[in-house]
C-alpha cells in the first residue's frame, strides 16, 4: 500500500476518534441543563449551587491546560488525552452517586480535568494532520460531529433519566467513556504516516517556563483571548445551564419537552459549525468572520433580556438562533493556532482555551448569583432574574468582541 493510502485511511480513523472523544466530552459540559430541575429536587440546590456544578467543569479545565499543552509537547497528544479520561471515568461516577451540591462541584471538577484535553487535542491532531488554509473545515467537521454529544444531553439523558434515573444513566456514561479512551489510545497516531515524528526533547523547568513566556508574549494574544472568552461560554451558558430552568420555570415544558428544545439547539450548533467552517477560506479572513458572528450573538443576547415572557415559540427560536451564530468560535481557534510556531503548539493552543474555560466557569458562576439575587417561588426561579443573566452574558460578549475588533486579521492563504 503507498503512503498516501495509509495516511488516507489513517486519516479515516484519526477524524472518528476524534469526533468520539470530542462528543464525550461536549455530553459532559451540556449534561446538567436538561436534568437541572431534578438535580434541584433531589440535592436541594439553590441557583448559585448550579451555577457552580456547571462551572466546576470549566474550573478544572482551565487548571489543566498549562500542564496539558506541556504534556502534548512532551510526550504527545494521544498518551495525553487517553489517560486523561480515566479522571473522567472515575468522575463520571462519582457525579452519579453523589448526595449533595458539593459532591456534584466536586464529581464535575473532575471529569472537567478528565476532559481537559479532548478538544484542544483535536486541534493540535487535525493542525498536524492537516493544517495551513484546511484548519478550520477539518475543526468544523470534528466540531460538528462532537455536537453529537450535545444531542444526546438532551431529549435521550432526559428520556434514560425518566427510565432509569439520571444516577444510572452517568454509570453507563462512565463505561462508554472508558470504551472511548481505550480505543482512542489503541487508534490514533501523533504523526501522519511518512512524516518524521515532531521531535520532542526533555526540557529542564526553566525551558518549560521559558516556553510559556514565548507564549505569553506573542504579539496579539490578548485581543484573541478578550473574545475567545465569551465567544463559546455565551452559548454553553445558555444550553448547557439556563435553557433547561428557564423553559419549566417560565413556559412550564415538561423533561422530554425541554430536552427536545435542547436537541433542537444542538443541531443548530451542527449546521453552524458546518456554516462557519469553510467561511475563512472563502473569503479568506477569520477577524470579520468572527465579528459577524458576535455581533450576531449579542443581538440575540439582547432580545433575550429584553424581551417580558415572550412566546415560546419565539423564545425557542432565539435559543436555536443562538447556538446557530455563536459556532464562529471555532475560527477563533484557528486564529489563535495561527499565532504560535509548531514547537509551541501544544502550549499555544492550550493557553489560548484557558481563555474560552475562564468564560465557561465565569459566566455560570456569575448568571446564578444573578438569578440567585431574584426572589423564587415554588414554580421555579423569577422571570427577571434570567432576563439580567442574559443581558449579563451578551454584555460580557460584546466587551470581549470590542476588544478583539483591534486585532490584525489572521488570513488563511497568504498573500502572493
């Protein structure tokens, strides 16, 4: 068989895995907003408690992505992920016995770290496979397929939870998870077939840090950072925590009618990833394709807070419309991958997540002492109190967008 068979079926196998792992990991940062309203009843939580389960996630995750980008450097992408996601496996059940809301921040916490380098090990592996002006097609096919994870968060955890209880329903999540990472270990290869190996050399402390601070300082960093931490946490903080309370609390759907809101916005996050993906290199900037589609999102936001208890239909369809335009995220991964040399990918990369993890911790947190600070009743939590959390999150989106609207434009095809 030639090289270019074997890096084409290699290939074959490198994009399935990565979707696989991609989509554990999409089910986990998504799997509260459905089950919100039990998890409520049944670990008597207040809104600030959930706010914070869902944040512990992303905490943990940005925790883990100074000492994950050195792993991919050091010892490679794919012993990294693997082992990681044992973390999660034992996380996975913890969540699914725990007794109490700190249990749950605890439990998350730890698949959170289990999680840590799925993603940004899809971006390092997909850069090294396939890179240059291709990046963010291949991201978006990967990223789309990883909303699979998303789905399944939605109508089928909240049918499985109905069945057999949301606890067993994260036991046999825990044991998928585990099949996950083993075939990911078993599969998948750092290097392309027929290309030598990037080198990868024992570094003392000071190289470690000498390499974070070539990172820091990279010219044009921090506008990427400003809007790549509310870019993605703009929408997981609505579908992953807020859409879920707000449709019982405010238009009174049922667990299958809320998750199949939830499926619906899942899907749209598929069609924009899809959407987005190839606009780059069409019209060969990733900055205005980013600003269209924040400005986008935070119109959306807006209509979201000022709006007094709108229809259902319509507050649905801005949910859905939501997580169609905020998939521009992905081109801000391109972007800050742009910015750092191969040597440093690893670390570049990771440093550039810690940004969008800061966003998806901090936005939960601080929505649900907002929602928190509004007087609740039996029938759920106050109407105002989700319009400030939504008017909260498209503020801090539109401040990060501002800052990022400076920036020098990342090009996929250069000049010739």
């Amino acid at each position: 068989m030639s090289s270019s068979s074997l890096a084409k079926n290699a290939a074959l196998t490198l994009i399935p895995m990565l979707a696989a792992i991609t989509i554990v990991s999409q089910f986990f940062r998504t799997s509260i907003g459905v089950i919100a309203p039990e998890l409520i009843h049944d670990l008597a939580l207040s809104s600030a408690m959930l706010g914070l389960a869902n944040g512990a996630f992303y905490i943990a995750l940005g925790i883990a992505q100074i000492p994950v980008g050195i792993l991919f450097d050091r010892i490679g992408t794919r012993r990294t992920v693997a082992w990681l996601t044992g973390l999660a496996v034992v996380g996975a059940l913890w969540h699914a016995a725990a007794q109490s809301g700190t249990e749950l921040v605890l439990a998350r916490m730890l698949i959170g770290l289990g999680c840590g380098g799925s993603f940004m090990g899809a971006v390092m592996l997909s850069s090294r496979w396939f890179g240059g002006d291709r990046l963010s097609m291949v991201l978006s096919w990967v990223f789309s397929f990883s909303q699979i994870g998303t789905l399944l968060a939605a109508t089928p955890l909240a049918f499985s939870a109905e069945m057999i209880g949301w606890r067993m329903t994260f036991v046999l999540t825990a044991a998928v998870t585990a099949l996950t990472g083993a075939l990911f270990y078993a599969l998948v290869r750092d290097d392309p077939p027929g290309q030598p190996p990037v080198a990868r050399q024992a570094e003392s402390l000071r190289d470690i840090f000498g390499g974070l601070w070539a990172v820091w300082r990279t010219p044009g960093l921090g506008k990427v950072l400003a809007v790549h931490t509310f870019a993605y946490a703009s929408q997981s903080t609505v579908l992953g925590l807020w859409a879920g309370p707000y449709l019982h609390d405010i238009h009174g759907l049922g667990a299958v009618g809320r998750g199949n809101v939830l499926l619906a916005m899942g899907a749209a996050q598929i069609c924009g990833l899809l959407i987005f993906g190839p606009l780059d290199r069409l019209f060969n900037t990733r900055k205005w394709v980013i600003i269209a589609g924040g400005v986008l999102s935070v119109s959306i936001l807006a209509a979201l807070a000022a709006l007094h208890q709108p229809p259902v239909w319509l507050a649905i369809g801005l949910m859905v419309g939501l997580c169609l335009v905020t998939t521009y995220s992905l081109v801000i991964v391109a972007h800050g991958r742009s910015l750092f040399p191969d040597h440093l990918a690893g670390r570049g990369i990771t440093t550039v997540n810690i940004a969008q993890v800061i966003g998806c911790a901090f936005l939960p947190i601080a929505t649900g002492i907002i929602v928190n600070a509004f007087p609740s009743s039996a029938s759920g939590y106050d109407e105002l109190g989700y319009r400030y959390a939504f008017g909260f999150i498209g503020l801090s989106l539109a401040a990060g967008l501002a800052i990022y609207a400076t920036a020098t434009d990342s090009k996929p095809k250069p000049a010739t």
